[in-house]
C-alpha cells in the first residue's frame, strides 16, 4: 500500500474522484501545510491558518499504479490557478502535493511534468514537506456519497468525477 497527500480545491471534489477509482482503499480528508495546531475547518476557511484542504490517498499498486493516482489529481483540478479552484479562493485551496519521502518527491515531480505538457505549461502546483496531518471533521469524510444531490457536489464534484472516470476508464469503479 502507498499513500499520498494531495490538495488540490475543496477536499470534497478530490475524495468522490478518487472513490471511483477501483485499487484505492482508503480516502481521508484532512488539513496539512499549516501552523495552527489541530485547526478546524473554520479556521481553515479563513485563509489564515496556511493549511490547504487536501486528501490522504491509500491506494494497492498491484491494483493501479501510483501514475494513474497522480495523473488523476492533475486532471481533476486545474494546477494553474494560483489558490484557487473556480469560486474557492484562498491558499486553502492551493495546488500542492506533500511527498512522504524522496521517492514520492521524485514520482510527483514525474507526475508535473507530464502534466505540464497536458496543460500547455503554467502549473502552479508546489511540492511542500509533510507537515502534521489533521483529519477534517467527520462530516467532510466522503461527503460526495452522504451528500449526493447537494449543490456544490452536482455543480462541481460530479463533473470532476465523471472527467476522472472517462480519462481512466481502466481503474473505474462498477
């Protein structure tokens, strides 16, 4: 099993993608890359904190690989808006990956440049060390599932998960 600490916009859209993808076990939203301890998602909303919103993505490399895992995060975000994903604005919302490791810095620095060409050039996204991990509430953990015909999940998760699953058809969940 391999995990990666990925942010890229609201934690809920970046939690459904990856829930449709067989091979990932486990999706759990949290705070990192701050300096308040044990923030809330209050907290976290006002910008000031320095968290990002970000997901703990545990995924079995026998089943998909650890480029599909990262190709996925650069195609359900757009890493070329600066802290931000559409109408979410603030460094919350930034791009960023969090390696574990020297290995995952490697894999994810691989990952950029492939999409770098996809995007034409211009990503934002940074690599920045992996700081304490704070789970986010309970409420945000699968809320694409619990929520299904809330607003913000049909306006902007469900197109972010239906480009994921079109693009990796291969690794889609039945």
């Amino acid at each position: 099993m391999q995990t990666y600490v990925l942010a890229g916009g609201c934690f809920w859209c970046l939690d459904a993608a990856y829930r449709a993808l067989d091979g990932v076990v486990e999706v759990e939203s949290g705070y990192v890359g701050g300096s308040v301890p044990a923030p809330t998602y209050e907290q976290v909303c006002t910008g000031t904190t320095g968290h990002a919103e970000a997901v703990k993505v545990t995924f079995d490399e026998e089943v998909i690989p650890g480029d599909v895992i990262l190709d996925a995060f650069f195609t359900m975000h757009d890493p070329r808006q600066l802290n931000r994903q559409g109408n979410d604005v603030g460094t919350q919302y930034r791009s960023a990956m969090f390696p574990a490791d020297d290995a995952q810095r490697a894999d994810f620095a691989r990952a950029a440049e492939r999409a770098s060409d996809w995007w034409g050039g211009g990503l934002v996204t940074t690599v920045e060390p992996l700081s304490e991990w704070y789970p986010a509430e309970d409420y945000h953990q699968d809320f694409f599932a619990k929520n299904p015909g809330q607003g913000y999940c049909l306006a902007v998760a469900v197109p972010k998960v239906n480009k994921v699953r079109a693009r990796f058809a291969e690794y889609a969940r039945a």
